[in-house]
C-alpha cells in the first residue's frame, strides 16, 4: 500500500501551457525535488470562457480532455526534472483561474504561476491572475517569467525601512531552502517624482535622507538576526531613486527577489512597486505578506 504523504505542504503551480508558465513549472519542480516536496499542478479552465456569454458553445469534455493532456506533459517534465512520480498531483478545476487557485492555496507552502497568461505580449505587464494572485493569495506567491536568471545567485530581499514590516526577510532565513545562501539586502530611498520639486532637493538633503535610510535598515536587520542563529552571509546597500527602477535593476544580480507587498484594503490591491516587480523584474518574484 501506498504510504500517505506527510512532507512539507505542497507547491501549488498554475498551469497553462503558456511561455511563462514552463518557466514557473520549471521554477516549482526544481523546488520541489530539492526539498522532496509535492507538487500539485492545476489547470484552470476559466468558466468565464467555457460558460461563453456571446453565444459560442464549447465542449466541456474536449477542455477537460485537452487540459489533462498537457498536465500529463507537464508531470513529465517535472520528473525530469528530479520530482518523484509518487509526488506530482494533477487537477483540472472549472472557475476562475484567481478564485480557484486563491481556495487551494491555504494548505500550500508556495504557489508559482507565470508572469503572463497566454496573450502574447511581452514583458509590457502582468497578467491579471498574477495580479490577483498577488492580494487574495493564501501562502508566499512567485511569479516567473522568460528571461534571464541566475539561479546559484544570492538571495535578493527588497526591505522598506518605512514599509509593512520585516516579513520578507524573515522569511528567507527561516526557509530551509536558502540555508547557508548569500543575502543581499536592499533598500531605496524615494526619490522626489516630480521635476519641480526633484530641482528645489539638495545634495545635503539626498545625502541625509540616504543616512536615514541606512540607519532604520540596519536597525531591521539587527532585529531580525537576533531572532536567528548563525545566519548566512549578509550584504546590504541603499540606492536613491524610484522603487520600482532600482529594484529592477538590482533583480539583474540575484536568483530570486523576495518582497512584503502593501495591501490595500479593502480593495485587495498591492501597491505599485509590488506590481512593478512583478512586470519588470529579471528574476523571479517572491511575495511574502505578514
């Protein structure tokens, strides 16, 4: 008889078929076999599309029948990639891609979908269900997407010394996955948006709002290694400008970039340099909410 699983909660990756998400399969399986994890892979067949409003009438059974053949095809790659057949799920749900994956998220240590759904643009945006994912979600989120990567790289952490707090770096050093890992630690400091008020800002302003920031970091990151024992090597910078530019540019150099979003309530929406990351990032993105 089979011995139920009684591992780590399971790695939920949404799964279309589309570019970016073999890149999020990818990401997961490999995740997945380094931690001896299980890996559920779910097809959403959005009833917005099957249950047509413009009168075009689909057959469930062919989107079933198509959906279970490319999870099958992506059970295998997963296995090629080192996951134990006994530990690769598959299911094909009807709903909202957002909905659905949101519910089966609550036992889940992460879910991985891809940057985009397949729409075929290019890095101009995000797609909805990433976005949606990104406030509803249950569990640590990453997004993934086609691009460069850097995957024996340092562990990236985005810390906002005036933000939602320390989870994200929290997060990185208590994960098995990332013991003994390189951290680098960043924060920006805001630069002024607008033209007219970026030319009344001084040297002596920048500089002293740049020594703030590099205090209350320090101060964090005090905080948080106090609560570790022997924790990896850490590095930290500060950089001046806008969020979303600086921390695109310093995706570039690590294998993975973990961030706290805000969100808004009670919209359930993320603030725009969570958002940002999640378009414009070179690596692959990991939100942690508190």
């Amino acid at each position: 008889m089979v011995k139920p699983y009684t591992g780590p909660p399971p790695i939920l990756v949404g799964y279309d078929a589309s570019d970016d998400a073999v890149q999020a399969l990818n990401y997961a399986a490999t995740v997945a076999a380094a931690t001896k994890t299980l890996l559920q892979l779910v097809y959403v067949a959005d009833d917005t599309v099957v249950n047509s409003a413009w009168g075009v009438v689909f057959d469930g059974s062919d989107v079933q029948s198509s959906a279970r053949r490319l999870l099958a095809e992506a059970a295998g790659v997963a296995h090629s990639l080192g996951v134990a057949k006994r530990r690769i799920q598959t299911k094909v749900a009807v709903g909202t891609p957002v909905g659905v994956l949101t519910q089966l998220s609550q036992h889940c240590s992460m879910v991985v979908v891809g940057r985009r759904a397949n729409s075929g643009h290019s890095h101009q945006f995000s797609g909805s269900t990433a976005v949606g994912l990104a406030a509803s979600v249950r569990c640590p989120l990453v997004v993934v997407a086609e691009g460069r990567s850097h995957p024996q790289g340092p562990i990236g952490v985005a810390l906002d010394p005036a933000g939602p707090g320390v989870g994200a770096l929290q997060w990185v050093l208590s994960n098995p996955l990332y013991t003994g890992r390189p951290v680098r630690v960043v924060s920006v400091c805001k630069a002024p948006q607008s033209r007219i008020f970026r030319s009344s800002v001084t040297q002596q302003q920048i500089d002293a709002a740049i020594a703030q920031t590099v205090t209350a970091q320090a101060a964090l990151i005090k905080r948080v290694l106090a609560e570790h024992f022997d924790p990896p090597p850490i590095t930290t910078e500060v950089r001046y400008g806008s969020p979303v530019d600086e921390l695109a540019s310093f995706s570039e150099g690590v294998s993975l970039l973990v961030l706290e979003p805000v969100v808004r309530f009670p919209t359930y929406s993320i603030g725009s340099t969570a958002r940002g990351m999640m378009t414009y990032a070179s690596c692959p993105v990991l939100l942690v909410k508190a």
